[in-house]
C-alpha cells in the first residue's frame, strides 16, 4: 500500500511546510478510485486533485482537521491523524459565550 504524502509531492511538501502541517492529511493511493468526493466537499479548498488524478492536501494551512474528508471517502482511502482532531469538547470551550 502506497501513501500519497510519502510520493514526491508529498516529500516535497513536507520539506516546505514541516512534518506537522503536511502530515494533516494522508491518503492512501492503492485505495483510491478518483471519484473526487474528498475534493469536492472540503469546506477549506485545502485539497486538490494531482496530475495523476489522485488527492492531495495543497493548502495545509488552512485545513482545520475536521475530519470529513475521512469520513466521506467510500474507499477509506483518507486518514486524518487523530493528533490534528480538535475534540468536540474543546472545540465547544472555544465557542464564544452568547447569553
Ligand atoms: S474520496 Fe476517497 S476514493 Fe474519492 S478521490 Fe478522495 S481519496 Fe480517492
Ligand atoms: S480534514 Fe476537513 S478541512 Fe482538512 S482536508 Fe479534510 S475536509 Fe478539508
């Protein structure tokens, strides 16, 4: 099995961005069959399709680790690290007050 962010681009990513951010999103290419929908529903347009077709975190800055990519992908082909998540717990600490 064969992980995207290992391939050059991902490689070069890394180098650019550093392991944490680039890290953010993996994709796992044997079990990808391009059907886009990671793509088309990141909310952020932190992922874009390559040359070749397959996924890849182009804009890790402002992927949030929501997470969705993961879940939507029928192919289980994505993982977002559970490092990245942000807790339902601590995401509703960072809410801000409205009463
Ligand atoms: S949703 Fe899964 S199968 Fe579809 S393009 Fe993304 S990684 Fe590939
Ligand atoms: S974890 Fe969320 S924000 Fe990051 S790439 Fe996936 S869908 Fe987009």
């Amino acid at each position: 099995m064969a992980a995207a962010n290992t391939k050059k681009g991902g490689q070069k990513l890394r180098s650019v961005l550093g392991e944490e951010e680039a890290d953010k999103v993996a994709f796992y290419h044997d079990w990808c069959k391009h059907c886009n929908i990671c793509v088309a529903f990141c909310s952020k347009q932190a992922l874009a399709m390559d040359e070749n077709n397959y996924p890849q975190l182009v804009a890790p800055e402002r992927c949030n680790s929501c997470g969705l990519c993961e879940v939507l992908c029928p192919d289980f082909a994505v993982t977002v690290p559970a490092r990245h998540r942000v807790s339902t717990r601590r995401a509703r600490k960072k809410k801000p007050d409205i009463n």
